[in-house]
C-alpha cells in the first residue's frame, strides 16, 4: 500500500482562490516532497520538507509539516488557470532511498 | 542537458511477450528509479537502486526485472508480459544533495 495519502482526491475552484491540499502518511519520514504533474506528462518537483521542519514557502507555495500527526499540507495562494494539475506528495524511508507517492489530488482551477 | 531520457515512448505488447524499457540520466546522480501509474492513479516504486551495483524491489515488483547497468543506465524488464501490467512507466534518477526526483517523459505500454 502507498505511504502517502492525499485529501481530497479532486478539488475545483475559480481562478484567485486559494487551493489546499493535505497528505497523510503511515511511518517515520527523513522528508516529504510535493510534486506537480501536468496531463500526460513526468511529474515536476515543487517543494521539500524535512522532518525538523515545519513550514516551508516557495513563491505562491506554502507546505506545512505536523510529524506528530504525520501529514503535510500544499497551499497554493491566489490559483491561476495554469495550476491545473494533479498534484502528489512522497515521502522516504528511513533509509531515505525508496520514494514512493500518494494517490494525488487533482486540482482543476477554472478562469 | 537532456535529463532523464527514456524509450521507448509507446509500446503495444500481446500478452507473453517480453520486453525492456530503457531509461538513462546525464546529471550524474547515484539513484534510480522505476514507478508505475495507473490511470487516475498516483505512482507505484517497481524498483529502485540506490547506487551503481545495487538495486532494490520497491511497492510492486513482481512481474519485473531491472539492472543497474551503469551509473546513467537502469533498464526495466517484463518477462511474459499480463495485462495487468498495462500503466504508463516513468523512470526517475534523484540528485543526492537535494532530494529532487528528475523524471522522464513516460512510456505507455499496453498488454493486450
């Protein structure tokens, strides 16, 4: 079974509001990483998070960490039409080499 | 720079047939990856190798082979392909200082 898990599975919203996105997990992690993927194509890095962190910003980009509860959340302020995306959280072992993913939120941001 | 490279970009395999899937990276990372991802699906780790000369079974391994041939190079094999194996595979190589997987383009392979 996957590690991550994100909430919820699709999300819509207009053009300028802001989009949140939750991934939950099951074991320890070193890091937990956000990826975008565009329609057909390979998935794009956006952010990391490491485990003593617990906040990170990226330009419109706002990931939290809660180990305690072991979930993150993806914020993207002020969506444009272009954010339209599936979006997927990854987290390492303990080890820190085998990656693996959510099942992905997909975000539809209409103009 | 062309990253990470992989082909081929379609297939159509009948059922029993065997087949690789290359993937090859320029940036002269130590890791490499192979997932697969069902439609609406997120990605699944068939197999990774986390150095040159190693390698390691991931999520979903079985009905697949894989070699580290070299650092640039890891090659996905199907056996007897099912059609259960029909996804799109990506390979991914991952840069040690930061963490970042860099993936390919995707091959789509269909088992019928």
């Amino acid at each position: 079974s996957q590690q991550g898990e994100e909430d919820p599975q699709a999300l819509s919203i207009q053009e300028g509001e802001n989009a949140t996105m939750n991934c939950s997990y099951k074991t320890s992690i070193n890091n937990l990483q956000w990826y975008r993927q565009n329609s057909g194509r390979g998935l794009v890095h956006l952010i990391l998070i490491r485990s003593n962190e617990r906040e990170k910003h990226s330009g419109r980009l706002r990931v939290t960490l809660d180990t305690s509860k072991k979930s993150s959340s993806l914020l993207i302020t002020a969506s444009r039409a272009a954010d339209t995306a599936s979006y997927f959280c990854a987290t390492d072992d303990n080890a820190g080499n085998m990656l693996t993913f959510g099942g992905g939120t997909r975000l539809m941001v209409k103009p | 720079n062309a990253g990470v490279t992989q082909t081929p970009k379609f297939q159509v395999l009948k059922t029993g047939q065997s087949m690789t899937l290359q993937c090859a990276q320029d940036m002269n990372h130590n890791s490499m990856y192979w997932y697969r991802q069902d439609p609406g699906m997120g990605l699944r780790l068939i197999y990774y190798s986390a150095s040159e000369g190693t390698t390691d079974k991931g999520e979903v391994p079985n009905g697949y082979n894989v070699s580290r041939l070299n650092k640039r190079e890891f090659s996905l094999r199907l056996e007897s392909a099912a059609p259960s194996q029909t996804s799109v595979y990506f390979c991914a190589s991952r840069a040690h200082n930061t963490g970042e997987l860099f993936f390919g383009e995707g091959s789509r392979l269909t088992v019928l």
